[in-house]
C-alpha cells in the first residue's frame, strides 16, 4: 500500500508540474482577479482528474536523484513553454489595440490592465478583456488545457528537452501575432494616414483655419466609430487566430 501511494503521489506531482507550470502563464489564470491560491487550486484540481488519464504516459519512478531532478526541470519548462507560447497568441490583440489608441487619439489615456498585470491604453485594455471574455464563453480554455494534455504526445516525459525547437517556435510564434496584429488594426492604420492626409489638404486650402481645433474631436468621433465598426471583426479574427495557434498541439 505504501509503494502504490509513492506511485500516485509522483505521478500527479509529474501532471502538476506541467499543469501548473502552463496555468502560470495562461491568459485568463493570470489575471490579478485570480489570486494565487485559486490559480494553485485550479492545478490541483485538474491535475488529480487528469492523473488516471495519462498513467500510461508516465515512466518508473527513476532510480536517481539526478534524474529526478532532471525530470521535474524538464516538465516544468514544458509547462511554461506552453503558457507563454498561449500568451504570445493572445498578445497580437495588444499590438492592434495600440494602433486602435494612436488612431483614436488616446495614445496617453492609460488604465490598469488585469490581463497583463500592467498599465496600458485604455482602448487596449478594452479589447483585451473583450477577447478574454469570448475566450472563457466560448470555451477556449478548454482548448488551452487540452493542447496541455496533448502536449505529452509531442512532449513525452522520458524523452531530451527541445530548447532550440522552442526558442524557435516561440520567436515564429510572436512573429506571427505581430503580423496578425498588424492585421487586425490595418483599419486603423488606414484611417489615421486617410486622416491626416486630409487634414493636412485642409489646412493647405484654408490656412486661416484652426486645423488643431477642428481635427481633435472629429478624429475622436471618427476613431470611435470606427472602433464600434470594427470590434465584432477584430474579436472574431483574433479567435480564429487563438484556436489555430492551439490546434498545433492537439492531435
């Protein structure tokens, strides 16, 4: 009874490693809402379902310390590759709602953002907690903890830790959201050089005009309903975006 309760506690200790480790930096699980011991529960929680799951994954307990160590440094950079590789995917809406702030004319409006723990643009901070949101009701999170569970195919845990792979893969996957970030604020982009390419014809044919007084609030109004226009899409891009980056690692 004593060994078969030694086997169980070090296979859920391998499942929590890497579980814990990916919640640590998932989007959503980190937000200042969840404090630490939620997050903690969340893990425990998950990996005592999912441990009679994946016993077949697991190998003998190793006959040395070394190589236990080895193991336990080896799941829990599993994990935290996973977590910020989802964080990296879920970035490319910052990038965009910065685009979205400079075109508005609230580059400088700045408010907490609970899903990256810092001050951002308040339009970015908008659309952060929209897409989060959309996440959570449609049930992306369950996408994010099943690309963690079918991480052990591509990842076994006996098998040599790829650190060049995943230095790649991670500098290709936030190349990628920035590109799909440039995307989905191209509109933005497009009016702010419509914008003032107009304004400045403006002031070229009426230079008696106050052109500063005139452009400010009309490239509020403007910008806003722009952004009104183009929220749904935006989200609706991003999404696919998300669960194309989580497909990767689900068979």
């Amino acid at each position: 009874m004593g060994e078969l309760l030694h086997i169980e506690i070090y296979k859920f200790m391998l499942v929590f490693l890497r579980i814990g480790s990916a919640l640590a930096f998932m989007p959503g699980f980190t937000t200042s809402y969840i404090n630490m011991r939620q997050r903690l529960s969340i893990a425990v929680a998950v990996s005592l379902v999912l441990v009679p799951f994946l016993d077949s994954y697991f190998p003998p307990i190793p006959p040395t310390s070394a190589a236990f160590i080895r193991m336990i440094s080896f799941e829990i950079l599993i994990g935290v590759f996973l977590g910020m590789l989802m964080q990296f995917l879920y970035a490319s809406l910052s990038l965009a709602g910065s685009f979205a702030a400079q075109a508005i004319g609230f580059a400088n409006a700045q408010i907490f953002d609970p899903a990256f723990q810092t001050q951002s643009v308040v339009i970015e901070t908008f659309l952060s907690l929209i897409a989060l949101t959309v996440i959570f009701v449609t049930d992306l999170h369950h996408l994010m903890l099943s690309a963690v569970i079918d991480s052990y195919n591509l990842f076994p845990v006996t098998a040599d830790l790829p650190v060049g792979n995943f230095a790649e893969f991670l500098s290709m996957t936030l190349n990628k959201s920035f590109v799909m970030g440039f995307k989905i604020g191209s509109p933005f982009i497009a009016f702010t050089i419509i914008f003032y390419t107009g304004m400045g014809l403006v002031s070229r044919l009426m230079p008696q005009l106050n052109i500063f007084f005139l452009s400010l609030p009309l490239q509020i109004y403007l910008g806003l309903g722009l952004l009104l226009i183009t929220t749904p899409m935006m989200i609706l891009w991003f999404t696919k975006y998300f669960e194309d980056g989580l497909m990767q690692f689900i068979k």
